[in-house]
C-alpha cells in the first residue's frame, strides 16, 4: 500500500453511525438482535431501527428481504459538518437520499463500489442524550473498581450480576473484503480521512498487503484503533463481501454474560470469547440468523496523529481465547436455510 495521510481536501467523517442490512427472516432477527442487546427504537412493517445507548438515534437498520436472500447494504459514517457532507455529496458516483422518515431525520449520500457494496455518508440526524457516568446495563446489578493484587480500590461493595443480554452501546467497526483490493483501499483513502493504524502482509510475499485496520484521523484526537478494516479476497472468492459488523459494550463481564446469554438461547457462536492482538480487544463473534458474523467487543485500542501506522506479517489474530475457526474468513450468508454461497 502507498503511504497514506489525511488532508483537508478529504471528506472529513466523525464516526460510525449504523448499517443497513437486509435479512432472509425480519422475525428471526428480531429474536436474535434482542439477545444480543439491542433495543428496538422503531418498528415498521418490514425494518426495525435499533438503537444502542449511545447518540446514534439508531445503529442498526434490519430490513425484510423481499427475495428472502439476506444482502448487506452498507455501513453509514457520520460526516463532521455540513460542509463535509456536501464535499461527499459532490464526489463520483455519490446518490443523494434523505433521512427524513427515519428516527432523527437527516441527509444520506451513498456510493455503490464493486460487487454490490456501499458506503454512505449521513449528516444532520438529531442524536439521543448520551448517558453519562455509569453504562446502562441488563446484567449488572452493582458493579465497582476491580480489585488486583497490588490495589484494592472497591473496599466493602460487592460486585453483583444476573444472567441477561450485552447491552450494545454503539457501531465501533466493520470490514469488506475486497477481491480488488488495492481499487478499494485507494477509493476509501483517498476521498475519506481513513488512516491505517496496522498494515498486514502476506506470509509469503513480503510486497502484497492483505489486510489494514483503519482509523478516522481526528489529529491530536484519540480514536479507535479501526473503525473500517479492509481485506484482500484470497483468489478463489467470486464476491466481494461484508466480514462483520462489531458492538461495543461496556466491560469483560458483560461480554461474558452476554456470551453466555446467547449461547442459552441457542445462538451460534463463531468466535469467542477471546483478546484481539490488533486493536486489543476482547472480542465475541455471534452468527446471526441470515449468516452474517456479528461481534461484541469491549476495551479497544485508541489511537491519534502521533501514533505511527505499523506493518507486519500476517500474525495471530488473538493472545488468548478458543482456536479461530477455520472458515473464519469466509463469507458464511445462509441461502434459504440451505447450501452456503
Ligand atoms: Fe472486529
């Protein structure tokens, strides 16, 4: 990959607000969105808005599929003005659509890159009064600092729980994987203030990069240490396609309560509950029911201008949790319930 930076003359975006994403069963996701925490903040005939506990008025779209054959529809970004989204509204390619029958309104633009993915770029939306002080939880009862060998600083509280979901907060990431990467990796850099954080390359060619984990450059403003990754297609893949989208909840306990919540209801689980290396993260991979690979994550990496992009041979992907299942990387949609595409 070419050295990359962030100027003005680039569509500056804040962060992630939501995805759109068409479903085989609206009802089957439905039950499946509510174990993994999410909370329905509007519900239409065939799309449910769902929100976090963040200011997004919503981060997740969930739309009947009118073939029944699941399609995600791209992950929405949130330009930091108005004089951003015009600049993304001017851009190649750019669709103008609006918001206005959507909770909290606004103004969307979208782009359709190859094999049928998008992007789109939102701005205007009233946000939701974030809360402030101790995160909204369904499992914690009471719940102080952690105690460690050398400090003890929760002194006569104790640390209560109860079984329930993983309360969501916002949209932290998302990744495609392109099978031409180097035209996707180009598109988004170029025209968007996304900066690598992490550069992987292949194991045995040391010239080809395969993988990035991306932030948005806010200068000396710390942020996630990916909000966007994207991959290079292993060549047998005949369509590019969405890996997964990824939650923040609150702390370890929640994931793992949260984990435990799914699994009793009977949900697959793909990966988890482990520790990223990249980004750091604790991370749990869920199957939702049309396929798509879904994550909770907690205590993830911030980065900022100061912190330099690094570049490594594909390593890793966990210090510690189960083994990564072998078709991890694969795009696993379920067609009509049977075969997989
Ligand atoms: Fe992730």
């Amino acid at each position: 990959m070419p050295p990359i930076a962030n100027d003005e003359s680039k569509v500056q975006l804040e962060r992630l607000g939501h995805v759109v994403v068409e479903h085989a069963d609206l009802a089957k996701f439905r039950a499946f969105a509510k174990d993994f925490g999410m909370v329905e903040e509007r519900v239409e005939k065939d799309r449910v808005y769902y929100r976090g506990y963040g200011v997004d008025p919503y981060l997740y779209v969930a739309q009947q599929s009118k073939s029944r054959r699941p399609k995600f529809l791209g992950p929405a970004f949130v330009a930091k003005s108005q004089k951003e989204f015009d600049k993304a509204a001017a851009l190649p390619g750019a669709k103008l659509g609006s918001l206005a029958d959507a909770p909290g309104g606004g103004q969307i633009v979208t782009f359709e890159r190859q094999d049928e993915t998008y992007m789109h770029v939102i701005y205007g939306q009233k946000e939701r009064s974030a809360p402030s002080g101790e995160e909204p939880s369904a499992t914690h009862d009471q719940f102080g600092p952690l105690n460690t060998p050398f400090s003890k600083p929760r002194q006569g509280k104790f640390q209560r729980f109860h079984p329930g979901p993983a309360l969501v907060h916002k949209l932290g990431h998302m990744g495609y994987v392109y099978r031409d990467f180097d035209t996707e990796v180009k598109w988004w850099t170029s025209n968007f203030n996304f900066v690598p954080s992490d550069i992987l390359y292949h194991w045995d060619f040391s010239n080809m990069d395969v993988l990035t984990f991306m932030h948005l450059d806010h200068g000396k403003e710390y942020t996630d240490h990916h909000i966007l990754f994207l991959q290079r297609a292993e060549p047998q893949v005949k369509k590019s396609f969405m890996h997964h989208c990824s939650f923040e909840v609150a702390d370890f306990d929640t994931q793992l309560i949260g984990h435990q919540w799914l699994a009793q209801k009977g949900w697959k689980s793909i990966w988890g509950v482990g520790r990223h290396v990249l980004g750091s993260q604790i991370f749990d991979y869920w199957q939702d029911p049309s396929g798509f690979k879904i994550e909770h994550y907690a205590d993830g990496d911030l980065v900022n201008e100061d912190t330099p992009t690094k570049r490594d041979v594909v390593g890793p992907f966990s210090v510690w949790g189960p083994e990564v299942p072998k078709d991890f990387g694969s795009n696993g949609i379920i067609v009509n319930v049977g075969g997989k595409i």
